[in-house]
C-alpha cells in the first residue's frame, strides 16, 4: 500500500527558503549591493554551504554504517566505497545556473539547452522584457516563451533541510543524489520514495526503514536487495513478499518466516544459517565481490 | 486495445483540454508515454503481464515472468539448501530457478487492462504503479486522479494529458512541476494559475502568457491557434512538436 502522496506537500511561506540561511542571503539580496559586498557575500555563503555539505555527508554516511549494522550485524564500509550497489534509481542529471553558474541537479528531461536555475534563484530571475502588445500570433508567443523559460532544478519545498544533489524533494531532512523524495529522512541515491527513513538505492518506496536496494516496496524494515516487499521486516534478496519475516533468496512468498531459498525452517536452524549467510554476504560486499545484487540475481547471472 | 469506456474518457479529456475530441487512443500510445520509462509486454502460460522498465525490473528475463495467480506454484519452487549453502550459490540458483512475480494487483479494481502494479482502478488502460484513479491510460506513478492521459508522478487531478511532477491540476495540458493549476499549457514551476500558457516559475496568474498578464480576449485568441496546431499535428502525426520541455 502506497501512502498518499502530496508532490507538494505544504506551501512554503512568502519570503523564507528551506536552505541555509547565509545561501539565502545571497540569493536575495544579490542584486542591492555593490559587487565588492556581494563577492564577500558568496563567499561567506560558499563557506557555509560547504560546511552544510559536509555535514549532510557526515550524517548520511553515519546513516549507511547504521543501516549496515540493522542489515548485516556489522559496516561494510563507507557509503562512497559502496556507491556500485545503487543502481535502482535513475541518477541524477548536472547542468550549472543560467544566473550563477553553480551546480543544478534535476530529473526532468529538460532539453540540453535548457537554461536552468536553483530554486534559490527564483526570486533573481530578469522581470520579461516584452509586453503583451509583443506577443501577436504563435512565433512571437514562441520566442517570449522561449525568453522567459528557465527550468527550475534542486526543487526542496515544504519543511526540508540538508538536501544536495537531488530534486522534487518535499518536507525531507538529509537527502543526497535523490529525486521525487517527501516525507523522508536520510535517502542518498534513491528515488520516488515516502515516509521512509535510512534508504539506500531504493525505488518506489513508501513508510519503509533500513533498507538497501529496495525497489516497489511498502512497510518494510531491514531489507537488502528485495523487491515487491510488502509488510515485510528481515528480508535479503527475495523477490515478492507480504507479510514475511527473516527469508533470504526467496521469492513468491506469503506469511511466512524462517526461510531461505523457499525452503521452511525451524527458528533453531534458521538463526545459525541466516548468521553464516549474512557474513558471507558482508565479506562479498567488502570484497567488492558481484552476485548479490538482485538485478544481477533475477537476470540469471552465473555465479 | 483500450476498452470503449477509456476510449471514451479520451475522446471527453481531449475535446475539453484540446478543444477537439480524438479518437483511436492506442494510436497516441508513443506520444503519450513519451518521456516515460517504459514497458515491455510479456506473454507467460498464464497469461500476459506488463513488466516495467525502471529499477530491478529490466535486467528480469521474459522466461522467469510469472503471475501473481501462480504464487503457490512460484513459491513452491525449492533451492537446495541440503548441503550447508554459501550465499553465492543461493543467488546463482534462485537466478536459474527462480521465478519472479511481476504484477500486483491490490483493492479493487474494475476495467483494467495491461496495467501492473497498481490498487483500487477503475477504467485504465496501458499504466504503471497507479493507485486510487479511474479513467487513465498511458500513466506512470499517479494516485487519486481521474481522467488523465500520458501523466507521470500526478497527483489529485483530473481532465489532463501529458503532466509531469504535479499535483491538483484540472483540464491542463504539458506542465511539469506546477500544482493547483486549471485550464492552463506548457507550464513549468507555477502555483496557482488559471488561463495560462508558457509560464515558467511564477505564482497566482490569470490569463497570462509567457509570465505576462494578457488579458482574456488575446488569451484566447492566442489559446486557438496553439491549440489548432496541436490538434493538426495530432491528427496527422498521432504525436505534437510542442512540449513543456521544448524550450
């Protein structure tokens, strides 16, 4: 069950952004000060948003160790040296601001010679230069709209914070290379995900937890590598589970726990098997080692 | 094919966001799931499936497809676990034995035809991943909309073909990004506009065209022509040049 989704969720009051204050300075004052003041601004602003940066990594990496250690039993890693596991969502396109040239993350197909902007930038954006006895048939209506079309990209509305990399992100807190994000928290690498928290590659996820590699999954809490996961808690690469709990390389699977390769087992066997597992799978991430990723699994990689 | 009802819903949509009702929906197929992930078809003993294009989904072979009337026998198919199994051998088993059950049908659903993943339908045709919508064809990742056509991460709207990232839009056409928005055209990043066409990041206009504010006569007159060259190249092309992300 998908939770309902608001694309925007709640309006964000007149005049405020949801960024770091100095980075919003900057965007709104730029244009009343004298240059010399407004380098320093950008600066001041630069210096910031690096350490807001740095902070989101931080704790987006702390958040990855922890997922591994609810997942695993212990880390393999960090999130950098693991980037090679998210490949679910589409990643991220880069193009820089039309008005300032710093980075703009989007998702939308916008076309390459899209001049763009940061939401931040919103309120610098040239008032139109034409008026409306311009505009007489469809090619001058063209050229004005082609004037004034500038793409919005990084888009954080709602009561967000610490968002980079990532688009259409709405009332979420520590959010990095990710699109179509609401209501979540500490999301690197994903995309159209829900109320969910600690997601690592996952797509099309709602009130979910603890997850890696994720895909079309709803109230699941420590999964790796699952898809089709509904009500579901202790999952590792299976394919179609509702209400399950601790199946490993399952698949077709309905309200049932303690199983690995659909085969039923007593709790007493399936702890110290789920245990031996689990580290075999942790050396293989560590080792960097292929084979476990479910796209790889379900194509019928051999081994 | 999509069924009368839906074909229906399309001729209604298109005559009141297009100003001319179009018929033969199948024909707009491409156009309409243009700038969309995609899908495949995919024909299984039990019948045919929609597998989808994005996330774990492209790398599943057409051959280990399986249906979700077939769990029992799915989940009956065992690995060998006799010998103490490594993690390795698992996942190369469950890769040549496996079979991976695709659509997912909750709640209830009525006329539904070539759709997967979804919940609570009614009259949809060719969608992916939709949720509590009735009348919508050629849709991905939408919830509680009606009559829409072409439409991806939509949210509460209704009469409206091609939209993108949006919510609570009634009888738009080509927006991408905008909410609470009515009778309005290639828009990209507005809120609250009604009568307006190629507006990009503005909020609370009326009969405004290009960010500027036109009045209701030149709107419409200028509405006319778009709208007639839109609805040629659909007839002719089955498919039209103008799109919100054209600029």
């Amino acid at each position: 069950m998908r939770v309902y989704a608001l694309r925007r969720g709640k309006p964000k009051a007149a005049g405020r952004t949801i960024h770091h204050k100095p980075r919003a300075l900057v965007a709104r004052s730029a244009s009343h000060v004298p240059t010399f003041a407004r380098e320093l601004l950008i600066i001041i602003a630069a210096s910031s948003f690096m350490g807001e940066s740095l902070e989101l990594l931080a704790a987006i990496d702390r958040s990855f160790k922890s997922a591994c250690r609810a997942i695993f039993g212990q880390e393999i890693g960090s999130l950098r040296e693991n980037e090679r596991l998210f490949t679910y969502a589409a990643p991220m396109k880069k193009g820089k601001s039309a008005l300032s040239g710093a980075e703009v993350s989007y998702i939308a197909p916008y076309p390459a010679r899209a001049k763009l902007i940061s939401m931040e930038e919103k309120p610098r954006l040239p008032p139109p230069k034409f008026s409306p006895n311009d505009i007489k048939d469809i090619d001058s209506l063209l050229r004005a709209a082609r004037e004034c079309a500038y793409y919005c990209g990084s888009k954080a509305i709602g009561n967000s914070k610490y968002i980079e990399r990532s688009d259409n992100v709405t009332d979420s807190f520590f959010v990095y290379a990710s699109h179509n994000i609401t209501k979540s928290e500490y999301i690197a690498y994903s995309e159209l995900v829900i109320k969910s928290k600690h997601q690592f590659g996952s797509s099309a996820v709602g009130e979910s937890e603890f997850c890696m590699g994720l895909s079309e999954s709803s109230l699941a809490k420590r999964v790796f590598e699952s898809a089709q996961v509904q009500t579901c808690s202790d999952i590792y690469c299976c394919f179609f589970a509702r209400n399950c709990r601790d199946c490993m390389f399952s698949f077709g699977q309905q309200s049932k726990m303690f199983m690995i390769g659909n085969n039923q087992l007593e709790k007493a066997s399936y702890v110290p098997l789920k245990k031996e597992l689990l580290s075999q799978m942790a050396a293989m991430l560590k080792s960097k080692k292929k084979g476990l990723l479910l796209s790889d699994i379900v194509g019928g990689r051999d081994g | 094919m999509a069924s009368k009802k839906i074909g229906k819903a399309w001729a209604t949509t298109s005559s009141i966001v297009l100003g001319e009702p179009l018929s033969g929906l199948d024909r707009f197929g491409k156009w309409l799931f243009s700038g969309m992930p995609g899908w495949r078809e995919v024909k299984t003993k039990s019948g045919q499936v929609i597998v989808p294009c994005y996330a774990v989904f492209p790398g599943l072979p057409d051959s280990k497809v399986a249906l979700m009337k077939n769990i029992e026998e799915v989940g009956g198919i065992l690995l060998d676990i006799k010998s103490t199994p490594s993690a390795e051998s698992l996942s190369c088993q469950m890769g040549r034995k496996g079979k991976f059950i695709v659509d997912l049908a909750e709640g209830e659903n009525f006329d539904v035809d070539k759709c997967s993943i979804y919940k609570n339908l009614s009259a949809a045709h060719m969608s992916l991943d939709c949720f509590y919508s009735k009348y919508l064809a050629y849709s991905w990742f939408c919830d509680n909309n009606d009559h829409i056509f072409g439409c991806q991460f939509t949210f509460f709207s209704s009469f409206s073909i091609k939209c993108y990232h949006s919510s609570h839009l009634q009888r738009c056409f080509e927006m991408d990004s905008c909410s609470k928005c009515s009778d309005s055209y290639f828009c990209h990043d507005c809120e609250n506009l009604q009568n307006c066409m190629f507006c990009f990041n503005v909020n609370n206009l009326r009969y405004a065209v290009a960010n500027v504010v036109v009045g209701k006569e030149k709107f419409e007159s200028l509405k006319k022509q778009v709208l007639a060259r839109t609805v040629r190249e659909l007839k002719e092309k089955a498919a039209a040049s103008l799109s919100v992300y054209n600029f």
